[in-house]
C-alpha cells in the first residue's frame, strides 16, 4: 500500500509481502471499527482479496462486522451474500446492522431465517425493538426468548425493563423484577439502576425507593435515576433532600444530577435552593456549556420569575434549543413581558407545539385573549397540530372574552380534532373542563350542565368548576345539589369547592345550612378557612341582615380581615340602613385603602337612605298640602324642554333639602341643554351636523359591543374608521385601535373600506363587523357572511 492509512495502530505487523496469521487482519480490522473508518476497512479489505486468508469464515465475519459497524450496509449485505459458509456470529452481524439502521421489519425477516439463534440473536432483537420505541414488540422476543429457555443475561434485562418503562407498564415490570431477584444479577448495581429508573418512569415512586434502599452499592446512575423519579413524580422536596445526602455520601455529581435538582427547584419555586445548585455547577467548567443542565436553570429562573437572570444564561447558551426558547417564552408570559415573549417566539428558527401553546397561554394569562385567538389561526395555516393544552387555553380565552357564539365554534373545533371528553381519557378531561368553565363564564348554564353531564371522568376541577359556576349565576340550590352528588362519588372537596359552596348558601339565603358547611370545612375535611371563606360567610350573613353577628364574627376570626371583606359588609350595611357597623366598616377600608373613594360613596349612601327612611312621611305630607299642584315630570323628546322645569314649583315646599336636589337636576339639564345648543351653533356649517347632533344621545347609551369570529381578516390593525357623513351611504366597518405592530407574518390584513370581503366557510371564521350609523336610530350589530 502507497499510502498507509493512519487509524491502522497494527500497520506495521501487515507491512511485509506476506502475512504471518490471518489473526492481523482482525486486528487491522478492528482498527477500522474503532476509528469508524469506512475508507480504511475498505483498503484492508482490498490486501485481504490478495492474501490466502480472504475465504476464511472468521476473517469474513470480522469484515462484515466492520462495514456494519462503519455504516456501509450496502457493503455488508453484498458481502454476506457472497459468502459461502456462514455461522450464527454472520447472522447476528448483519441482524445488528439492520437494527442499528432501523430496518426493523427486514431484521425480523432475517432473524427468522437463522439456522439456531443463540443468546446474542434474542438479545439483538430485543434492545434493536425497545431502542426503536417498538416496546410491545420488544417484550414479545424477551418472553419468547425466556420461553425457549435462554439465559437471560444484564443486556437481555436492561432492554425488556426500558421497555416497560417506555410503556409505563410496572405490571410486567414487576414480573421481570422478579426474574432479577432470581438470578444472579440481583446485586447487580446496574441492574439495580435500571428497576430504579422503570419504577420512576412507572409512576411508582416508593417502589423505585424500595429498591433505591435495598442496593448494598449504588453508583452515580443509581443516585440520578432516584432524584430523577422524585423531580418528575413528587414530592418534590424529596429530590432536594436526597441530593443533600448523596453530597454528604461523598459521591461525585454529574450534569445529569444537577440537571434534576434545579428542575426539582423550579417545580417547588425555590429560587434560593436553585441558585445554590447553579452555584456547584460554576466550580465545574466542564457543565458551563452542557446544554440540559443550562436549559434547566433558564426555565428554572424563568418559574421563578427571575427573568434577568434566566435571560443572562439564555444569551449564553452556545447553541439554542426549543427547550430553553419555550422557557423564556414562558418566562416572559409570567412577568406580563408578552412582548418580550413574542420576540423570542417570533425568533426561534424551529417551533415545536409546546412553543406555541407557551405564547397563547401567556396571552390568556394576561387578559390578551384576541392575541390568543390569531395566533391559534396562525397555528393552522402553519399546519401545526393542537393538543388538548392549545384547546384548554383557546376555550379560556373564548371564557374571558363571554363570547359564547365564539365559544361554541371552538367546540366545533375540539370535536373536529378528535378530542372526545367522552371517552374519560387524562387530556380529555382536561378539555372537557375547560368547556364546562367556558359555558358558564358565557352565561350557558344549560351547555355547560351538558358537557358536564358527558364527562365519564370527572377530576375535582371538573366538580368545582360546575358548582362556582352555578353559585356565580345565582344558582345557589343547584351549586348544593351538585355539591352532594360531588360527596355521593367519593370525591373529596377543597378551598375552591367550599367557596362555590358557601357562595350558592349566599345567593339561595340558606344561613344555616351555610354555617354548617362552614364549621364542617375543619372538622369532616381538614380544611384551614382561608380569606376567600370567611369574606364568603360575611357575604351570606349580611345579605340575611344578621349584622350584629357578622360583627363578632369578625372579631373571632384568627386572620386579619382584607378589603373585600370591609367591602363586602359595608354593602350589607347600605342594603339593611345599619349606619353604625357602616361606619365601622368604612373606617377599616379608609386604614387599608386611604386612596379608594369607593367606600366613602357607599357610606354617604348608607346615611342618604337612613335619612330619606326617616323622612319620607314627612315629605308625603308637605307635598300633599301644597298651595300649587302640578305635574313634576320631565320629558326628553330629543330636546329639553324647559316650560316643562319651569311648570315645577319648588318655593311652596316646606323641605330644603328637596328644594336643592331639584335644583341641582335643573341646573344640570340647563347645562345639557345649552352644551347641546352650542354643538348645533358649532357644526351648522357642515352637511352632516344633523346626524351628529341627534347621534349625542345615542353616544350616552352606546355600548361597546365585541362581535368577532376568526377570520385571516380578523382583528384589523388598521386605525378606527370615522362614521360616514350621510346616512343614506353604507357604512364603514370599524376595527380596533391598533396595540402594537402586526407581529405575525401574512396572517391578518387591513379592513379600509366598505368592499365585502371572501370569507371561508368555516363556522369558526365568520367575521362580524361593529357598525356605529350616523342616524337617531340604535346601534346595531350587523352580521356579514357567505350568502
């Protein structure tokens, strides 16, 4: 050879005319391997064609294993084919190929085909499968092979339990498990690990302990998988605890290890924990670039709502994964920095569905549910396909705006993608939730006792949720009624339950049956009264007037009362007159909240009506024996009509009080009276100034009414359309007030004029438009569809 290849350690044994043993050219080939050179094994194999050992079985075997494990299936295959002899040591070289490139199906063939397979043929075919993520596969060559009597060995084992961990399946997990305990790898510690890491992965946290305590030596492997177990499963403190005592072990960490304590951290909001992980990440230069360990802390700062900081390793990570952009895009939506999110999102380069459903939930979390809505449209034109946590988190957004036309559309959707809360699966519970929360918020009572009533599985959110729902619109004996069919199923109630609970009592006036729900939160429960409950028992006795006992309830109670509680009793107080407790009340308020002119408005209320109570016999009477009668009404004909003010004779009544009240009500309609006036003197010039000047009415009773579906032409951002000058010319649809720049590329376009757009006929993207007519007339909302 001219040019000696530079892998070859064993080159210089080959370099006489002849070759002393064909054990070189394994060597020589083995060189190949470990260099993962295909050139050189090409080369050796050319000086084998030439030497006496080229149709040797051995040297044949050791050649095919070389251009397997060099990646030239191609090479191997031809040579395999042209193979005279071959031995099970050929099959399992080519069947290794097969699964190492994936070939699953063609490797089974082949497997099929081998004379007698042994030992390492059962176990290639089990971890080629389990590796693939063809786990029930796996398991049936692993039984198989048991039942043919093989010997199991570490490698036959390790495979068939990754296997039940990919499929959570702890039942054949334990069969296995007993297997080990049988054999001779019962104190194995890497097997030990390897049922630590299924019972983890298995869900079984105090099984994988179990084991975790019963290994008589354990390794670093051991130590991560057990800390990995209690960061994914909880409880999280768990986690920290036995980091604690691995350091105090003395076993040496790794990133793997550092990597599960600061998401144990993030999980549990312990910042300063955290930072004292990231502080022994420092000491060692070799983590500073691992990027597992350093998206772990981004998102742990970012749970945290350490955002500087998170950003800080962001800008330092060398190369950027989705895991660690998705991070700060939750980070951001936490801090109310949305912008700030949207940069990040609109600058990653590949976006997973966890991305996207990251920006739309910190839009919902920040009150910007049309934001929320676009985007899930730029979702679909992308073609990226939701899951159940884009749909929880669309429906919220439908729920916050009370939009129940819109809402019913995006359960037209749910349906369309397949999710059937129905069927009781974990997601779809998920879903099914947020479409009863979404029904109610909307005012549907009816549509979401129907989707309530569909649920086979139902969670504890699912119970609260219908039965705040109820107690919210008034329907306090329905909330009881649900209440006690939630304890008939067993389930247990928590805070948000005996609030919805206390709530409905509130609103149906049920007083003793609200105590007693009250009193049993400690008792039957376990449940520690927080400042929601007894804010709620205020509500329920003072709507009933038992305001003496309200106020010695307030006295014993163990917590300081906040500003919705004084709220909460002073508007007792103006309902039932008590102008004392009142008074007490507002003083409260005016110690928490000096800047809040509210409570001096309902304690003036308070003493208006205790004082008109008082009074109104008297005023019955002064006005009955007045020495002038006359009609003391005031019409608004779209002009004010003084002649009509003019006809009330106030001098004849004997009460001031009432002679200033109708003063200040003359004096205003004057003052309207003339400002109105002076806006036809203004505007006379102008062919439009009739239809302005009837229009000031209607701008006192204009409501601002959001009517939209989900169009590309959805949400406009261009600026607001003024209404046109002449009734009888169609009007100009209106858009929104621009937020920010269009940020999402070709997904929206501009409305400007009066042409009638194309729209598609989905359900989900019918456009309504907000008309504001020039004219007497009410403001309508006009509809614009297909047809």
């Amino acid at each position: 050879m001219a040019r000696h290849p530079s892998g070859l350690k064993h080159l210089p044994l080959c370099c006489g005319l002849s070759l002393p043993h064909s054990t070189s050219f394994a060597l020589l080939l083995q060189d190949c391997i470990d260099s993962n050179s295909l050139r050189d094994g090409r080369c050796v194999h050319g000086r084998l064609l030439k030497s006496p050992f080229s149709s040797e079985t051995f040297i044949q075997n050791r050649l095919l294993d070389a251009y397997a494990k060099c990646g030239s299936l191609e090479d191997a295959r031809k040579l395999f084919d042209r193979m005279d002899h071959r031995n099970v040591f050929t099959w399992n070289s080519l069947i290794g190929a097969l699964t190492k490139s994936g070939l699953l199906e063609e490797a089974r063939r082949l497997f099929v085909s081998v004379p007698e397979p042994d030992q390492c043929s059962w176990n290639t075919m089990v971890s080629g499968f389990a590796q693939h993520g063809r786990f029930e596969e796996a398991l049936e060559f692993f039984v198989a092979m048991h039942a043919d009597d093989f010997v199991l060995n570490a490698y036959s084992f390790s495979s068939a339990l990754s296997a039940c961990a990919g499929l959570m399946d702890s039942r054949m997990g334990v069969q296995i498990h007993a297997l080990i305990s049988k054999s001779q790898l019962a104190s194995d510690v890497y097997m030990g690990s390897a049922l630590v890491d299924m019972y983890s992965k298995c869900r079984r946290p105090l099984d994988a302990c179990r084991v975790f305590e019963g290994m008589k030596k354990r390794n670093v492997v051991s130590w991560n998988s057990l800390i990995a177990c209690f960061e994914q499963n909880g409880p999280q403190n768990e986690a920290l605890a036995l980091f604690v005592r691995m350091m105090e072990g003395g076993v040496e960490h790794d990133e793997m290890t550092l990597a599960s304590v600061v998401s144990a951290c993030a999980s549990l909001s312990a910042v300063k924990e955290g930072m004292q992980v990231h502080a022994q990440a420092i000491k060692h230069d070799k983590y500073r670039e691992d990027l597992v360990l350093n998206n772990a802390l981004v998102d742990m700062y970012a749970k945290c709502r350490r955002i500087r900081e998170a950003r800080s390793i962001f800008d330092r990570i060398p190369v950027r994964s989705v895991v660690s952009e998705t991070s700060m895009i939750s980070g951001y939506a936490k801090s109310s920095s949305v912008h700030d999110a949207e940069v990040v999102f609109l600058g990653m380069t590949e976006r997973n569905i966890v991305a996207w459903n990251a920006l739309i939930a910190g839009y919902t979390q920040n009150g910007e549910d049309e934001e929320a809505l676009k985007l899930f449209l730029w979702l679909k034109r992308e073609s990226v396909w939701p899951t159940h946590y884009t749909f929880g988190n669309i429906l919220n957004a439908c729920a916050n705006l009370a939009n129940l036309q819109l809402g019913k559309q995006a359960h037209a959707h749910v349906l369309k993608h397949g999710f059937r809360f129905e069927a009781g699966a974990v997601p779809d519970i998920f879903v099914g939730n947020s479409l009863v929360d979404m029904y109610l918020k909307s005012g549907s009572i009816d549509d979401g006792s129907k989707a309530f009533d569909k649920m086979i599985a139902r969670d504890k959110v699912s119970w609260n949720a219908m039965i705040v729902g109820y107690a919210q619109n008034g329907l306090g004996e329905d909330a009881l009624r649900l209440f006690r069919r939630m304890l008939v199923s067993g389930e247990t109630p928590d805070h948000v339950t005996m609030i919805g609970v206390l709530s409905g009592c509130s609103h149906a006036g049920l007083v003793e049956e609200g105590r007693q729900y009250f009193w049993s939160m400690t008792k039957e429960y376990g449940l520690v009264p927080s400042q929601d409950h007894y804010t709620c028992m205020v509500d329920l006795l003072g709507r009933a007037g038992y305001l003496k006992e309200v106020e010695k309830f307030i006295h014993e109670m163990p917590i300081e009362p906040d500003a919705v509680l004084w709220g909460s009793l002073l508007a007792a107080c103006k309902l039932h007159r008590d102008v004392e407790i009142g008074k007490w009340a507002a003083q409260r308020l005016f110690e928490l909240d000096s800047g809040n002119s509210g409570p001096y408005v309902l304690l003036s209320n308070i003493h208006h009506k205790f004082r008109h109570h008082k009074q109104t016999a008297m005023r019955q009477h002064s006005l009955s024996n007045t020495s002038r009668t006359s009609e003391k009404v005031v019409q608004f004909t779209g002009t004010m009509q003084e002649n009509l003010l003019a006809e009330t004779d106030v001098t004849s009544h004997s009460s001031s009080s009432e002679f200033e009240e109708v003063s200040v009500v003359k004096k205003r309609l004057l003052v309207s009276d003339a400002l109105k006036k002076f806006y036809e003197q203004s505007l006379s010039h102008t062919a439009a100034s009739k239809s302005l000047v009837n229009s000031l009415e209607e701008e006192i009773n204009y409501i601002s009414h959001h009517g939209f579906g989900l169009n590309d032409n959805y949400f406009s951002r261009s600026s607001w359309t003024k209404p046109s000058s002449t009734s009888n010319q169609t009007p100009t649809p209106v858009t929104r007030p621009p937020r920010t720049p269009n940020r999402f590329p070709n997904s929206l376009y501009s409305i400007g004029n009066t042409s009638r757009p194309e729209l598609e006929g989905d359900l989900f993207q019918r456009h309504l438009y907000r008309v504001r007519r020039p004219s007497p007339s009410p403001v309508t909302i006009r509809a614009i569809s297909e047809g």
